[in-house]
C-alpha cells in the first residue's frame, strides 16, 4: 500500500496564510516522491473531512501514514479553517492512532500530543508553547518570497521533508532545530547583525519544539 | 510587571524595523508599535512577549548557543 500524507491547511488570516503557503512545498515534495496525498486546504480544513480521510489514510497499524497539521491550536485542541475544531483530546484525538504527526501550532505538545500517544499515535512532534514568527508586512501576498518568515519556516519545512525521506521522528526533530541554531548562529555572529533582533524568537521556537512517542517512528 | 522589567522589554522591542510583524499564534499578529502598548499595560499578550524575550535572556547562561552535535551533545 502506498504511503500516504494527510495535511490540513486553513488559509483565513495572516498566519495561516503563511503556513498554508509553505505547505505547498510539502506537498509538492511528497507527490514527487509518489506518496499518496490527502490535502484538506481552507474550507476542505473541517472535523467531517478530517475524519473521512484519516479513515482513507488507512494501514494505520503498518505505520504507513503521516498527518502534517497547520493552524491554530491550543494545548488540548488544535483548529481548521475559520478556527473551527478540528481535533480535541477526549473527542477526537484516536484519529491519529497509528500515524507519525506534525502539527505546525501552538502548544498542543503540551496535552494534545501526549493525548495523542497514548490513543495509538507512533509519534507526534510540535510545539509545548506558542509557535511564534515574524513577518515582512509587505510580503504577506507572496509569504515564501518573506525572507524574515522563512527563517522561521524554513526548518518546519524541513522537518517534513525529513519524515518524507523515510527518517525517524527523532531525526527529523534535531534536524529542524540544528536549523534553527545555525541560523541563530549565523544571526549572532553576521557583521551586519540587522537581523539579530531575530534571534529571542527563533530560540523560543528551538526551545518549544517536542518530539513525543517512539522517537525511532518512521512512515 | 516590574517597571524595569516592562523598560528593558519595550527596549528590545524599539529595535524591530519598520514592517516587520509578528505573529503569536493563536494570540494574533502585533506591530512593534501594538506590542510596545501591551507590554506597557501589562496584558496577557505583554506578558507572552515578556516571555519570549526572558527566556532567550536566560538561554544565554544555559549555554543553548553552542553548537550541538547530533545526539543533542553539546561540543
């Protein structure tokens, strides 16, 4: 059976604009690798289509599926299109079951995603705070032309292709942050240093990030 | 929040360029200038701010800069 990529990604403001951009690239990068792709974009971002094709995802138990969730959230819930429920522990949280998760949004890593891996979900990697990024106000209608966001975005895109190339969770979790310290780095030590203002918010996103269940999952 | 704390933060947020945003997730988008006025009232979003900014403050004494290797050693 093939390996299949769920992805929910609302498009209703600013910052889920930016996410449902850079999601393109994910998806682009997985039907390249001939994944079967479920892409739940904007007004597609409901709890009934989330249900319906996490049931067509299938084969969860061979661990042959992996769900690439943007949006809005909150520690025990994390939201669609319009901020409408998506999933939420003690509701929904088994339609992970048998998944490797990533879910680009705030602080579901503090009870959404442990909920998570106790309902059967191989793994699930996201944020245990607010997901934070800056912005260029004159790039929001081309977010991937935003040099500033894709610092930021850049290695969340990475940690997806990561899992795509048949790594671990754990991997790709220390290759997203490996990105964001080189890029802090970089910012620290630049001799132009305009963009160290950068640096506190790239550290609270390192910081936040988790990688909870069997770090040695793979799709 | 302490009034030293509130100048120290509004300090390190003077220094964002103009037209740049920032999103904080579910708690919405803010300009230097929004951001600034929330930190002075002390709100829940001033205080998230706060938050971000002590943290990276404290992460310099926990030697989070330095280079990690692949096993999250750091070298």
């Amino acid at each position: 059976m093939n390996k299949t990529l769920l992805v929910t990604r609302p498009d209703y403001e600013i910052t889920t604009h930016y996410l449902f951009a850079y999601a393109q690239l994910v998806i682009d990068y997985a039907k390249a690798r001939k994944l079967t792709v479920i892409d739940l974009a904007k007004s597609k971002a409901n709890i009934h289509n989330l249900a319906k094709a996490s049931g067509e995802a299938g084969s969860r138990s061979a661990g042959q599926s992996l769900i690439f969730l943007n949006g809005h959230g909150a520690k025990n819930l994390i939201t669609g299109q319009n901020g409408h429920l998506l999933i939420k522990v003690g509701f929904n949280e088994k339609i992970l079951k048998g998944a490797v998760v990533y879910a680009l949004s705030c602080q579901t890593g503090k009870s959404l995603g442990p909920k998570s891996i106790l309902a059967g979900c191989l793994a699930y990697l996201g944020y245990d705070e607010d997901f934070v990024f800056l912005y260029d106000q004159n790039s929001t209608s081309k977010p991937l032309n935003d040099t500033t966001a894709q610092l930021f975005l850049a290695p969340t895109t990475q940690l997806m292709f990561t899992l795509l190339g048949n790594k671990t969770a754990q991997q790709a979790h220390q290759i997203a942050m490996s990105q964001m310290q080189t890029s802090i780095n970089q910012l620290l030590t630049s001799q132009a240093a305009d963009q160290a203002y950068l640096v506190p918010y790239l550290t609270w996103n390192l910081t936040h990030q988790v990688c909870l269940g069997n770090p040695q999952a793979t799709i | 929040m302490k009034s030293l704390l509130k100048k120290l933060i509004i300090a390190r947020l003077q220094v964002l360029p103009p037209g740049i945003n920032i999103s904080l997730g579910s708690e919405g988008k803010y300009s230097k200038t929004e951001l600034i006025e929330h930190v002075k009232k002390g709100d829940k979003i001033g205080q998230k701010i706060t938050q971000v900014h002590l943290s990276f403050l404290q992460s310099l004494k926990t030697g989070i800069f330095y280079e990690q290797d692949s096993s999250g050693h750091q070298a």
